[in-house]
C-alpha cells in the first residue's frame, strides 16, 4: 500500500526531502510553504517550484495552525507530516491528523542547538561538527523521538553557508536511511535528553555587530557565521560602516597591548582583538561594494585606526 504524507517545507532541506519522499514512492496530495518575502535574500531552491513540477497541490497559509488547514489536512487523512524547515511551528491538533506519526528535519545533532539558525549557531558557538536530525513533532519544539541523524564536520575556516550545504546532504542522507524503516513500520525511535542539549533563539541584523573587545577566535566565528548570503558582520572603519565577510586568524599574539586597533600596511587590515591575538580582514563590503585587502588597504590608506568596541 502507498503512503501518503502531507509536507510543510521551505528552503533547500524543504527541496532535498520532498524530493527523497517523491523518490521512495511517497504519496504527496499536498505542499505548505511559504511566499518568498521581497525583503529577504533568496539564495535558495523553490519548494514550490518542486511541487508544481510534480502536479502537487501547493498553499501558502499565514496560519498553519488554522480550523481551516487543519480541516483539508485532516481530510486527507495522510499516514505522515513531515515538516522541513518550515518556519513555523506545527501545533498538536495539526500534528494529530497524521495516523502513523508527524516528523521534522532539524539542522543540528539534537538535542543539541534545539530551536532557530542551528547551524549559525553552532558556529557561533566554535563548534567543530553539527549534523541534521530527523524527529517526532511534540508541543514543545524540537524535543519528540529521534528517527535518524547524520553528523557533519564543521572546518575552522567553513562559512555558514558552506555547513549548511553539507547540512543539506545529511539531511537528504538521513531521509534516504530512514524512510524505509519509517514506511514499514519498523523504525526505532529513540528518545532525547534534553537536559544534554541547548536551546537558542532567532538572531537579529544587530546581533552581527562585532566587539571588538572579544578574542579574535570568538570574532572570527561571528564573521563565518553570518557570511553570504547572510547579512554579514558589521563594525566601522575611519567612521564607515563596514560589513566584514571573511577573515583569517593569525598566530601572532601581543599581551599589553590595547585591543580595538586596526593596522593598515603592506596591503593588510590586521585587527588587534580582545584577548591580545591578531585577525586579518581579508574581504568586506563598503557602500555595497566587495572589496578584498589591497582594496580595502587603498581605501583606508596605511594607519591605525581604532575601532569600536
């Protein structure tokens, strides 16, 4: 017997699984996703792009959680929801419609960085691996059953970006594992403890602002982590707001000396951070435009420029 699934998705892990789904014989009778807003920097794959390729009926409800959707959803009775980033959370009368069970992808090794922007967070935070978690939905987010998980390196020099890609493989690989199992009723669901985990919230344009009074690594993942195509992070040069997209860490440390300052020589921006170590600003944008370290050296001109903290 063919199962059927209704799917929430978003985003290129919403292409990725909707795609294995497809490709594991899934019946899909509908797609809920979300209308790309003219404010946000669309870098990624169209779910209902996908969906329509597909002859798949697609919405785009404001309310997920509405008497309406979950009225149609309950009327197709769907053996599965699978939920994959799906910006909103999917509440327990919705989740209840599926008859064998409501799953979610989420971009970390739950129940590590439960919650929003894992992988952002992850790097934030140094680590060195993340991964992608396929799970049971529960009331409270991010906490049901573990289905599957696949675990990613995190480079000391990889960009949010670039894990979120390798992200996306995991989570691809973990649906094309776990689906079987899942379809056949066989599937080993193992629960989580949460008290090992942690849990973190959205990040805001002004949570990119660099201090730095803070160590040179902490600055450097800040930098990694909010990357192209995320908003970048942000400080002032000579009085000019500056976006700063790539760094690199250098081995030279100064104790006694005072932190915030920027030298500028031999086409190089090397900024004293907090804990007397050293970070190159090799790319950034000013007015808009990306500019690398011989263009930034010509802009500012050879100096110490302090910076603010």
């Amino acid at each position: 017997m063919v199962s059927t699934a209704v799917v929430f998705a978003y985003h290129n892990v919403g292409v990725r699984c909707l795609r294995a789904l497809l490709a594991h014989g899934v019946n899909v009778p509908l797609v809920i996703t979300h209308i790309d807003q003219p404010t946000e920097n669309i870098w990624f794959e169209s779910v209902a792009a996908l969906a329509h390729e597909n002859n798949i009926r697609t919405i785009t409800p404001t309310d997920p959680n509405s008497e309406e959707i979950i009225a149609e959803v309950s009327a197709l009775k769907p053996d599965f929801i699978f939920s994959f980033y799906y910006r909103q959370m999917l509440k327990p009368a919705l989740l209840a419609a599926a008859t064998r069970g409501a799953y979610n992808m989420h971009g970390s090794l739950l129940p590590k960085y439960r919650g929003r922007v894992p992988v952002n967070w992850a790097i934030i935070k140094g680590e060195t691996e993340t991964g992608a978690t396929l799970h049971e939905m529960v009331e409270k987010p991010d906490a049901g059953r573990i289905a599957g998980q696949a675990r990613v390196d995190i480079g000391a020099d990889d960009t949010a970006k670039y894990v979120f890609d390798k992200v996306t493989d995991a989570a691809e690989y973990v649906m094309n594992t776990v689906l079987p199992s899942l379809l056949d009723g066989s599937a080993k669901l193992l629960p989580q403890n949460l008290g090992l985990g942690s849990y973190f919230g959205g990040r805001r344009a002004e949570d990119g602002v660099i201090n730095w009074h803070d160590s040179a690594q902490n600055i450097h993942n800040l930098v990694r982590a909010v990357a192209p195509p995320y908003p970048g992070a942000s400080t002032t040069i000579n009085h000019e707001a500056v976006i700063i997209t790539k760094t690199r860490m250098s081995p030279a440390h100064f104790q006694h000396q005072t932190p915030c300052i920027l030298n500028v020589a031999n086409d190089m921006l090397v900024a004293l951070c907090g804990d007397g170590r050293m970070l190159r600003i090799v790319e950034a944008t000013v007015d808009g435009m990306p500019h690398n370290e011989v263009m930034l050296a010509a802009r500012f001109g050879v100096g110490r420029f302090t910076l603010p903290s």
